[in-house]
C-alpha cells in the first residue's frame, strides 16, 4: 500500500469516524486487503465483523460510544444511562442497551462487554435522545425514562436502587411532567408518584 493510501484511509477515520462500517469504507474505495494490512500493522482495529476503528481513537473513545455504535437501532438504558446522568455512583460491569423486541439476534464483540435488554416495541421509542460524548453521537434514553425504567425494573433492580436513581434526578434538572406522562405511558404512575411527591 502506498504511503498516500494509508494517508488517506486514516483521514477517513478523522473525518467520518471514529468507528466505521465496512460498507462505508468500500464505498470510501478502502479495498479489503488495505483494511487487512493496516489492521496487521496495528493502525486499525476491528471491533465486530464490518465495523473498524483507527488505534489511534480507541483510547479517547469510551466503552459506552463503541457499544452504541456496534448496536445502532438500540439506545443506552438503565445503569449505563443512568451512570451518563450521575443519577448512580455504580459502575456497570457491561453497556446496557436497550433493543426493540424484535431484533434479539445481535452480534456482539468481545470488548466492550455489552448487555442487550429488550424493550417492547410500544414503547422502544419513548425517550430517545441523541447526545455527544467525545467525537460520536448516539442515542440515549432522557433522564425521565431512565428513572422510569428503574422503577418498571425494580422488582429485578431493586426498590431500593430505583429510590437512589430517584433521589438523584429529584437533587439536579428534572421535568416533572414528563416524568409524569412516561410513567403514565409505562403504567408506573401510581408506583411512582407518591415517591416523586415525598422527595419534591
């Protein structure tokens, strides 16, 4: 490979990565064995079948901006949500994503440990958002649907856990009426409420 093609694949990396698909490194006319001989040199990094990554971002890039990245129809959820919020001092052991109901069957990489929850498909939707952490956006549940979330979870999670999750969004910005409305969506209102009414 000349020195003007790697020059090249690596500017590809800076402007439209740092993570890319395979697909759109063809398009980008990367030819495989110039994906393989970078990769063999150390210059780049597969995380999962079709999706690469420069070594010189996989520092600067966190578990949680990989893992959105390699499951793009999910959304951040629960303990990795709520870690992104500081609404927990809890450090998850995987990125939890949260995937509709009817894409069970993911491919997932060995780094970043990474734990699917599914999500009905009536209410997947609810509470996405799109944030920036470093150079990648990707999509998140808001600060209301996580709490919610805890509290639909809490007979697995714990009620107690829910309640710190609470705590913490109650101490920082909040928006009482949506909480409201998803909890009514979720059918959690009258669990929640009362919590939300003693903390307010």
């Amino acid at each position: 490979m000349t020195d003007e093609k790697r020059t090249y694949i690596k500017n590809l990396f800076i402007q439209r990565g740092p993570i890319l698909k395979a697909s759109l490194l063809r398009k980008s006319g990367v030819a495989s064995r110039d994906l393989a001989e970078m990769i063999h040199t150390g210059e780049i990094e597969r995380l999962k079948v079709g999706y690469y990554i420069s070594a010189e971002s996989l520092t600067d890039v966190s578990d949680t901006e990989i893992a959105a990245a390699l499951v793009p129809f999910g959304a951040v959820c629960l303990w990795s949500a709520a870690q992104f919020y500081g609404l927990t001092t809890i450090n998850p052991l995987a990125v939890t994503i949260a995937i509709p109901a009817n894409r069970t069957r993911v491919a997932l990489p060995k780094h970043p440990p990474i734990e699917l929850v599914a999500y009905p498909l009536s209410t997947f939707e609810l509470g996405i958002t799109s944030v920036k952490e470093g150079q990648t956006a990707f999509r998140i549940y808001d600060r209301e649907r996580t709490v919610c979330d805890f509290f639909r979870k809490r007979g697995r999670l714990g009620e107690d856990v829910a309640l710190d999750v609470l705590r913490e969004y109650m101490r920082g910005a909040r928006n009482l009426q949506r909480l409201f409305d998803y909890a009514g969506k979720l059918h959690i209102n009258a669990v929640i409420r009362p919590y939300v009414e003693a903390l307010a």
